[in-house]
C-alpha cells in the first residue's frame, strides 16, 4: 500500500512538473491587429507637390531706356487689350542705339509670323480633335471602346482649345511687341515725344515691377499680365517617377483645406490630367542635399473648377495604373526580410508566417500574386515578439476597402 501511494505520490509530480513546465514555456498570447486579403481594385499613384502657373502671361517690358510714369492700376486690376498702363519718354539715342532699335522691329515681325504660324497648327488640331471625338462618340454609341476612352477624347478637345486660346494671345503679345517696337524707333530717331505702353492681351495684373515714376533701362520688366483663370500645375517628378507617367494620365489636385458654412472642413480638390512631360530634365538639391534628377510635368486644371491663383502650392496625385481586380493587403502587414517580403497571417488562432510575391503598390494597398489567397487573416503592423505557433487575440478588425 505504501509502495502503491509512493508511486501516485511521484506520477503526480511528474504531470504537475510537465504541467507547469508547458505553462511555463507555451507561447504568449499577443493582442493584434487584423484584416482580410481581399479582391478588388487598386489604384497606383505618385504624390509630389506642385505649384500653379498661369499658362497664358506676358512680360511688359521697356522697349527702351527712358523716364517711365505709369498708369494708376494695382496688383489684380482686370484689363483689356489696348488698356493704357503708362507713358515712357525715351531718354536720346545714339546711332548704335538705333540700329537695335531698328533690328528689333525686324525681330518683333519675325515673331509675328511665328505666332500666326503656331495658331494655325492649334487650330488644325483642335479640328482633329473634334473629328477623333465624333469618332469615339459613335463607337462608344456601339459599345466598341470603352467609357473612359470616350471621356479622354472629349478632354483632348477641351485642351486643343485652350491650346487655341493661349496661341490667340501669343499673337496678340507679338502683335503689340510689333507697334511697340516700331513705336520705340519712332521714338529714338526723334519722330515721337513720348511713347504710351498699352496691355498686350486680356487678363488681370499679376505683378507690378515698377509701380513708380522712375528712369528705367531698356529691357526692365514693368508689369506681368496674365489669364489668372486658365491655371496648369507643374509637379518637379524624380526623373524615375516621370518614366511611369504616361500623357493623359487622370491627376487628382489638392490646393488646401477650406471652410464650409454647412459641412465644417473640406478638402479643396479637383481633377486633372497630365498633359505633358517636358523633354528635359534638370538637378536640384533635396531637403537633405541630396543631388536629384527631376523633370517637370504638366497637369491641366478646369478652369470652372479652380479659386487659386499663380504660384499657389498643389498636393498632386497621378494615377500610373489602375486595376479592376487584384488580391491586395493593407501594405502595414508587410514585413521584410533581406530581398523576400513576409506576412503573418492567423490560422486557427495562431501566427504563420507567409512568403508572398507582390505586384503593384497603392498608396495603402499591396497587391500580392502568389503567398496568399482571398480571405487569409492577415496580421497589421507585426512587431518582434510577434513568432511562429504565438497564440493571437484580436484587438480590432481594419474594414475591407471597397
């Protein structure tokens, strides 16, 4: 009897030892975040900071040295073409002088010419357009292109004729560059006492250089006038962003936050398009003096739609891919190890670590091509306590974007 309770005496032990040697080393219960790898689409954007421009501006500047007195106009008067902005009286030229004077006649005929050359082929392609445009309307009206096409040849019309606009007051500028400088040599050889200097196209004044009565040189800027309504935004890209831009890509502008009576705050946001890409790229010095190679794109602006003016800050967003229906992650699941991408997902109440192959990357979004399927739980913001076989508790569920 002794012998038989000695023996349940040490078997209990035993089991009370395993037992407390398994609570012990079990794996600790880890409080998690989660969400659902889902089927959807994904959008694959680029984010720079822009600043707007006025597309269609003019210098006034001094066709010639002289005492300037101008006009009693501010900053954001509206004017017309043919508006006097002020009187310069050319100060006696010499023969060298007029010699410029007389060559600058010719140059200013010869940019005439250019400018009735260049509204002639915005014209013609404003015209194609609108052909192509018809064209895209009647196969959209059988069904055989898609919506979307249909709406980037509408805004290739809506962009031919702003183009014609902006060639439309190019002439007009070379047009007044031309009496002016005819003007000007009237002026040096004697023939005028004083020469008015008149608004080369519509518009508004952006910026006053000389407000007050002063001798100013030939050449000195006076004013700026300018469309403020017809406004492009130019976004500096990194010259590998730009590679993955295509003309005609969808933008999304954000020019800040401003104040609803009826709604509190809303984000001031509009659409655009991405209309050029200039040709050449220049360096400029990041924040952290870093060298970087940047090219500046161009995204049009609806003039219905915008309430900013020159030189204001965009936020700027394009659009480089779109897809209808791709496995995707919130991009906080992923965690790295040397070249591989890993996530945690949870399977029966515990953390598996998956090797995934990724595709395209949303601004919060990961598409994933192979490692997961639809439905997996995976594991958001993973930390290093975070182990294979951890026992996982769920602390909150991210909802599944739509």
């Amino acid at each position: 009897m002794v012998k038989k309770r000695r023996v349940l005496v040490l078997s209990g032990a035993v089991v009370l030892g395993a037992a407390t040697w398994w609570w012990v080393r079990r794996p600790p219960v880890l409080t998690v975040e989660i969400a659902l790898a889902s089927v959807g689409p994904l959008r694959v954007t680029i984010e720079e900071t822009g600043t707007t421009r006025v597309r269609a501006h003019t210098d006034v500047n001094a066709p010639v040295g002289g005492r300037w007195v101008p006009a009693p106009v501010k900053e954001g008067d509206v004017v017309s073409a043919g508006t006097r902005l002020g009187m310069l009286y050319p100060a006696p030229l010499d023969a060298s002088a007029r010699q410029q004077a007389t060559a600058r006649v010719g140059s200013a005929g010869a940019s005439v010419a250019e400018a009735e050359s260049r509204r002639t082929a915005a014209r013609t392609a404003l015209e194609e357009a609108r052909r192509a445009q018809g064209r895209a309307e009647a196969l959209g009206t059988a069904g055989a292109i898609a919506p979307q096409d249909i709406e980037r040849a509408r805004d290739a019309v809506v962009l031919r004729e702003s183009d014609v606009r902006a060639a439309d007051e190019r002439l007009r500028v070379a047009r007044y560059d031309l009496t002016v400088a005819r003007a000007a040599l009237e002026g040096a050889t004697g023939a005028s006492s004083g020469l008015a200097l008149f608004a080369p196209m519509n518009g508004a004044i952006l910026a006053i250089a000389e407000g007050h009565e002063r001798v100013v040189p030939a050449g000195a800027r006076l004013l700026e006038i300018g469309e403020p309504r017809d406004i492009e935004v130019v976004v500096p890209l990194l010259t590998a962003d730009a590679l993955r831009v295509q003309e005609g890509a969808s933008a999304h502008l954000t020019f800040g936050t401003a104040v609803s009576a009826s709604d509190g705050q809303r984000t001031d946001t509009v659409a655009g398009r991405v209309v050029r890409i200039e040709p050449s790229a220049y360096t400029r010095m990041s924040a952290l003096g870093v060298e970087e190679q940047r090219v500046n794109v161009v995204v049009s602006v609806p003039a219905t739609a915008v309430h900013v003016g020159d030189r204001f800050r965009a936020d700027v967003r394009i659009t480089v891919r779109e897809a209808a229906r791709v496995l995707r992650v919130p991009a906080s699941a992923l965690t790295r190890d040397g070249d591989a991408w890993n996530i945690w997902v949870v399977a029966r109440g515990r953390a598996d670590r998956r090797l995934v192959q990724l595709g395209e990357r949303g601004t919060d979004q990961v598409e994933v091509r192979a490692g997961l399927q639809p439905g997996d739980t995976v594991v958001l913001f993973p930390g290093d306590r975070l182990q294979a076989g951890a026992r996982i508790r769920v602390a909150r569920t991210t909802p599944t974007p739509p």
